[in-house]
C-alpha cells in the first residue's frame, strides 16, 4: 500500500514536470514559431505572451537629442558624412581589419525588419561586408555581401528580403538568446535595424545556418502564403448592397456571440471618381464601442483614388474590390456602417466573413481612424502627429497620402516614435521613404508592393518629360503620393502609450496636404487623439478639386 501511494505521488510529479516542459516548450522562440507568428493574423490581435520591446538601430543624425534644440532635432544628414561623421555606435579592428559597429544590443532579441540604401542612387553595388555576430561569438553567424545578404539574392530568400526600390529590405526573423553585434566592413551609410527586445528569461533558441537550413519546407510554404494571401472560406457570410445618398448612412449588425470579423470587401460602383475613397467612411462598432472610423481609401490604403496594389492584410483590386483581412474579434456584438459625405450618390457592395473567436485576457479591439490637414507648412521644419495612444495595445501600420506642389522631393523626415512615456524615441528613422521600405525619394516615383509595405501611387506631373538621369532631389515628384507599411513581427506593443510623429522635411518651402489611416489593436479602455472628422474629410475633398484644377 505504502509502495502504491509513493508511485503515484512520483507518477503526478512526472506529469507535472513533463506539462512545465511542454510548456516551457510551447513558450520558446525560434525561426519557426517567427516564421508561423508571421502568417498568423490572430496572433498580432493578442498582447503578446512573451512581451517586448519594438527597437531600432539606425544612422539618424546623433544631433538630433531634445525637441526644444530646434536645429538638431531636424537635422537631416542621417548617414555618415563631413556633417555627421558619427552616426554608427563605435569602430573596432578585427584581425587587422577595421569592422563599423552598426548594433550592439545585450540580451535576448530577435532582429525583424532591416533596411538599408543603395549607396548611389544608380547602382546596386558595394564591396561593403556586412558580419552579424551572436551570444557574443567571435566569428559571425552570417555574413555576406551588405546588400546582397538581406535583399532576395543571398541566404534569405524573396519575398522575406527583397530589392525594394533602390533598397534592401529584409523581414526575415533573426532570434538570439544574449546578444546581437552588427558590423560593416567600410564606413557606413544609411541603416535601420529594427529588433524585438525581449523580458529577461523569455527562452530563445539563437539562429543558425543549419537551422535555417532545416526549415526549407516551412520558408517556402510561408513565403508563398504571404505573396497569395487567402480569403476565409470558413464561417457566416454577410452582404449590404445598397445605394447610398448624400449624408446618408447604411450598415450592417453583426451575429451575437464572441465572435471575429475575418474578411471585410467593399466595392464601389462609382469609385472612378477619386474623391470617392475619401468622401466615403468606413465605420466599425464593437461591443458598443466605435473603433473604426476611417475614409475607405485610407482604411485600404489606396490613398485618394483607386491605386491597386498586393499586400498581406490588405489588396485593393482592379476591378475596384477593396479587401481587408484585419482580424477583428468582439465578445457580444459589432456593427459595420458605411457613411457617404460626398455630393453624390454611391452604390456599394459590402461582405464580410465572421467565425467563432477564442477571446481571453490577452484578446484586443481593432482600430483604424484618420487625420487630415491642409494646409501643412514645410518651413519652418515639424513634427506632424499620426496619432497618440493612451492604454495597452499593439500599433500595426498606417497609410500616408500627400499632396506635393512642387517638383522636389517632400520626404526626407524621420518618424519618431515614443513607447510608454520614453524620454527618447525607441524608433527614430532616417527618413519617411525609408521607414515605408524604399531609398532615394526623389527619384522613387514608380509602383511597388511587397507583402508588408507598398507605394500605391506616385504620379509624376509631366511624366513624360523628365531626363531619366535627373539628379537626385530634382526629379518631378508633384501630385499625389501614398505610402503604405503594415506590420506583423514589427508590431510596436506599448503597456501605457504610443506617440508616432512624422516629420515634416521638404526640400522647398511650400504648403503640402497631409491625409494619414493609421491602425492599431488595444483594450477595451485604450483611447486616441483620432476622434470623427466629418468636416475635415468635406475640407480634403473640396482642397483636392482647388489644387487639381
């Protein structure tokens, strides 16, 4: 009797220690769980279980230190010039060879988004080496070409690392469990690494090759998910098709229930006109709270007009199908509503997909909302606030459209963001093309999508006759621009707030209409500066047709 109860005391200790490691397992981080948390729309609309913090090295100008020095906070020579010769962390020599150090972060991470510029406008080369050095290994876990690594051609396949335009862009994950040194072979220029900053004891398998080399299945599977996302075939299919007058407003109830909205389309029969996709607002109500109130264009991220582009969470179609897969959970009920603030009529198709949502404490509301200014001075030099966030949550991307009335480039100012009451930005970019995945603005204007981010539109005003060898910041760059970034393993999770300006770094002084969709998940109880603007949407559309004309 007594051997009896002694094996099955030690038979529910090794139950209990057998589930500590299946969930100490389920928790740990690698390349596959990145990989999977990349394709896995439900997981962004979760505080994450193992938190962090959204960082980022980058080469923006070390001048730029309190908003009250208002020279060094606008300062543009972000790269390593005679004006800014220090804008990487240190140098050090390495079997005789100097090596730039570009990041050096201590403890447990993981690297998710890079970004760096060809070094001439024209040519996609360097001789550069970029070496990037793990848990404090004296030799590099990878390392190659400065470009060719993280741009599609070297280890990390497309659609993970791409040629953007004039740029290397790579979202390809990158996790080590102590530390993360980068280096470069010659001095640097323009950089951005953007990385996870895990809490202490968060348990992280580092990278390897050979790890990497194990998952050519799942790479492969992954990548093709992200370049032909799928519509959700599964669930309650529900359809508004109406007509909508002046001022007028239609929408739909959704089933009760906890419950997620998985596919949201619209479709407007008149969307030709392009002040439709800003005259018409989308409108969203959960749990009896509206979250959502955004211009359709914005909101997809078409920008004014209808701009088709590809993307991970969002396609905007040719024949004028605006399709969102946002995951959106709500625990009783929702609404969708559609307003018209146009001057005309529209007809619109709506439909949407809901399924059953597992909802517990780490579930959160989707967000979308708009601000629109006219007119936007460039002199003298601003910040232009996207949107300031009070509570928990997760920031997931955002689609700027602007109006430029001059030829020269608008887009040279960095975005500077704040987490949680910092006193310095955790994310302070080298510029607004850059931060939206392409370089050189200023001779940037062609289309061009990835999963992740996407400029929809650039026209060029009297395309036809600008040299094809303009020089940098002189190429026509007039008329309407948007730019687009969505974000999955680069999500920014905040505890308290989120503060995202833009700066505001034209080339030219002149007055520039600025139109931002930005978009977020957080709790029940978090708030934003972004309230409805029907007047300010009336006033876009009445600016567009004086500036177009």
């Amino acid at each position: 009797m007594k051997n009896s109860r002694c094996f099955y005391v030690l038979g529910i200790f090794l139950f209990l220690v057998s589930c500590a490691k299946v969930e100490t397992k389920e928790s740990s981080i690698d390349i596959t769980s990145l990989l999977n948390e990349m394709i896995d729309r439900e997981a962004i609309c979760k505080f994450p279980k193992n938190e962090f913090r959204l960082k980022q090295e980058s080469s923006y100008n070390r001048a730029s230190k309190t908003p009250n020095d208002t020279i060094g906070w606008f300062i543009n020579h972000d790269f390593n010039s005679k004006e800014s010769d220090k804008n990487f962390i240190r140098v050090e020599e390495n079997n005789g060879e100097k090596e730039w150090v570009l990041m050096d972060h201590q403890g447990a991470g993981a690297i998710v988004r890079t970004w760096m510029p060809f070094l001439n406008a024209k040519k996609p080369t360097t001789t550069s080496i970029i070496k990037i050095y793990l848990d404090g290994a004296e030799e590099p876990t990878l390392e190659g070409n400065m470009l060719g690594l993280l741009n599609g051609t070297g280890l990390f396949p497309f659609p993970f690392s791409h040629k953007s335009i004039r740029s290397a862009v790579s979202f390809f994950p990158i996790p080590y469990a102590k530390s993360c040194k980068i280096t470069v072979t010659e001095k640097p220029f323009f950089y951005q690494f953007t990385y996870r900053e895990y809490t202490e004891g968060t348990q992280i398998k580092t990278f390897t090759v050979e790890d990497f080399k194990k998952q050519t299945e799942l790479i492969k599977t992954v990548g093709e998910t992200l370049l032909a996302p799928k519509v959700t075939e599964q669930g309650e299919t529900l359809q508004l098709n109406e007509t909508l007058k002046q001022g007028e407003e239609k929408f739909l109830n959704l089933p009760e229930g906890t419950k997620a909205i998985r596919d949201l389309s619209l479709k407007l029969g008149s969307y030709k006109d392009s002040t439709v996709t800003r005259s018409v607002v989308l409108k969203i109500q959960f749990d009896g709270q509206e979250t959502v109130w955004c211009p359709v264009g914005d909101f997809f991220g078409s920008g004014v007009g209808l701009n088709p582009f590809q993307g991970w969470y969002r396609t905007v179609g040719k024949d004028g199908t605006m399709t969102s897969r946002w995951v959106m959970p709500y625990q009783k009920n929702a609404k969708i509503a559609i307003l018209n603030l146009g001057e005309k009529a529209i007809d619109l198709q709506l439909k949407t997909t809901i399924s059953a949502y597992n909802w517990d404490e780490s579930s959160m509301y989707f967000n979308a909302a708009w601000r629109g200014e006219y007119p936007v001075s460039t002199r003298p030099f601003s910040d232009w606030n996207y949107v300031t966030i009070k509570g928990k949550g997760v920031y997931v991307g955002d689609a700027l459209t602007i109006w430029n009335p001059v030829k020269r480039w608008w887009g040279e100012g960095d975005e500077k963001i704040w987490v949680d009451g910092e006193d310095f930005p955790s994310i302070f970019g080298t510029g607004t093309e850059d931060y939206y995945g392409y370089s050189w603005g200023g001779m940037s204007n062609d289309f061009y999508e990835h999963p992740f981010h996407a400029q929809p539109v650039s026209n060029v005003y009297n395309k036809n006759n600008r040299k094809p060898e303009a020089e940098f910041g002189t190429r026509n760059t007039q008329k309407y621009s948007t730019e687009t970034r969505t974000r999955a393993l680069d999500g920014m999770p905040f505890g308290s707030s989120l503060q995202l300006d833009m700066e505001i770094w034209s080339w030219t002084k002149c007055d520039m209409e600025y139109g931002v969709g930005v978009y977020w998940y957080g709790d029940a109880n978090t708030t934003s500066n972004r309230t409805p603007d029907s007047e300010g949407i009336k006033r876009s559309i009445n600016i567009k047709k004086i500036i177009v004309e």
